[in-house]
C-alpha cells in the first residue's frame, strides 16, 4: 500500500509533539483581536491567547483556514504520499470541512483525498485523529480508513462544562436562553458535543461537582480504548482530572492524554473551562 498522509486541522488540540511522533500534518484556524490575525498555535499559543484575554477590551474572533491553506497542504503532501485523510472538526461548528473540500476540488486528480468530518472538535477530534494515524500505520488505505472513521463517530464521545456560558453564547454555539439561564443562576452545567453541535448533558451547581460528573461519565465506559482531558484552567487541574480517571478506570496515567484548549476553542469556551474525551474502539 502507498503511504498515507494524515491531514487535520488545530482545532484537533494535539499537542506538536505528539503530531510530530504520529507524522499528522495540522492546518491551521485563525484567531482575530480586532485587525490582528494569528495562526491558531503557531502564531499564538494557548498560555499567550489567555494571557492576552485578561487584559485586551477586544474581544477574539476566530475564522477557518482559507482553501488556500489546504491546497498547498496537499499539494506539498502529494510529493511523499499516495493519498490523504483530512479528519476535520465538525461541518456544524466551522466553515473549516468546506474550505478543505473546495481545495480538494481544486487539487482535482493529482492525490486523492478523502475528507472526514468528525462531528467533534478539540481531543473530541483529536482522538479520531489519532484512530486515523493507528490505521496508517496497518497499512489500510484512504478510503478504508476514512470509512472506517465515519462508522465509528458515535463512538467518540466530549464532554465539558465552561466557567461561564458567556463565551459560547456570544459566538452562537448554544442558545441564548441557556446561558442566561446558567448565568442567573450560576449553574456549571455539563455539555457535549452530539452529532456536531454543543447541547445540554446534565444540570450542575458547582465546579466540583462538574468534575465528578466527567469522571462519572467515563466510568460508564469501562472498556474505553482511549481516553484524554482538556481544559483552559491549566495544566495542575487537567492533570488532577486525569489523576482521578487513572485510578478510577484502574488504568495507567501514562494512557490518558491531558491537553490545553487551544486558541480558538478557548475563543469559544473561554478560560476555566475542562471536559473529557473518550473512544470506546474498534466497532467490528
């Protein structure tokens, strides 16, 4: 079999590292302070984008990479490769799959390409970035692993909840009387993404109990293949979330990914915010 290049975009959250280790190629997003752009963890890191939130009156927006990101991504991956995965976040919270599918488009007949979209966004997405470079690696080729990735996208599961459900309302990711409902009466609800879109899970008071309704969550799914959290409250409460998840899953730390929110999630969710991701694996 040709080899096959691993395409996704920043939003995935996996940190340069681990991309680096697994050969996954990141295109990336865009984050705005008013006339400024950054290129989502190139430009701006995710310490530097919350850095900047505390004191900057200008509020980021975030946009998606231009098709001409994605052209020359492929175009410089079709020199070593025979074909490409691209495993995008979700069509629902980005224009991101449609500016990768005009370049596909635009690329025509020189690499062929096949587009996922994950119906997830951040570790939600990553982990299915991660499944797709495991079928890489057994050789299978683009059109089994990208099917393969649509099959199983029920089988990847994010939850979270936000220090404040400002973030996500002002930019149109869940309905105004929600937020103002959790304003008012200072609820940190539990959210997921479902079929792309950010809904309602369950009702919490408090961060505390938060937490432990992540850990119960990922406890209904003794057999997860992988599991990971992600946060924007720092590294010292992700990786306490992550520390409760190993002893209660009865697994190694070492097996549980723990990530910083990147800057255009955490334009969306803000600072403060921590959920979990999990694959529950291969469905036959």
């Amino acid at each position: 079999m040709g080899r096959v290049a691993i395409v996704t975009d920043s939003t995935s959250d996996l940190p340069e590292d681990l991309r680096r280790e697994r050969d996954i190629t990141m295109v990336p997003l865009n984050v705005h302070f008013g006339d400024e752009v950054y290129r989502d963890q190139i430009d701006l890191s995710s310490d530097q984008f919350l850095a900047r939130l505390k004191t900057t009156s200008t509020l980021p927006t975030t946009s998606q990479p231009a098709p001409a990101v994605f052209a020359e991504t492929f175009r410089h991956l079709a020199r070593d490769h025979d074909s490409i995965v691209a495993v995008l976040i979700s069509e629902k919270l980005s224009g991101t799959l449609q500016s990768a599918t005009l370049a596909k488009q635009e690329i025509g007949d020189a690499i062929p390409i096949e587009i996922v979209d994950s119906r997830s966004a951040s570790l939600g997405l990553g982990l299915q970035v991660l499944r797709a470079a495991d079928l890489a690696d057994r050789n299978l080729d683009a059109a089994t692993i990208a099917n393969r990735l649509r099959v199983e996208t029920a089988a990847n599961h994010l939850v979270f909840f936000v220090d404040s459900l400002e973030f996500l309302q002002r930019n149109g990711r869940i309905g105004r009387a929600a937020a103002l409902i959790g304003g008012v009466l200072q609820l940190k609800p539990l959210l997921r993404v479902d079929e792309g879109q950010v809904v309602p899970f369950e009702r919490t008071r408090t961060r505390a109990k938060a937490i432990l309704g992540l850990i119960e969550f990922v406890r209904g799914f003794p057999h997860a293949e992988r599991i990971g959290v992600l946060s924007t409250s720092g590294e010292q409460e992700g990786n306490a979330v992550a520390d409760r998840l190993a002893e209660e899953t009865q697994r190694s730390r070492a097996e549980i990914n723990v990530v910083e929110m990147g800057p255009v999630i955490s334009t969306h969710v803000g600072p403060g915010a921590i959920g979990v991701a999990l694959y529950e694996g291969e469905i036959i």
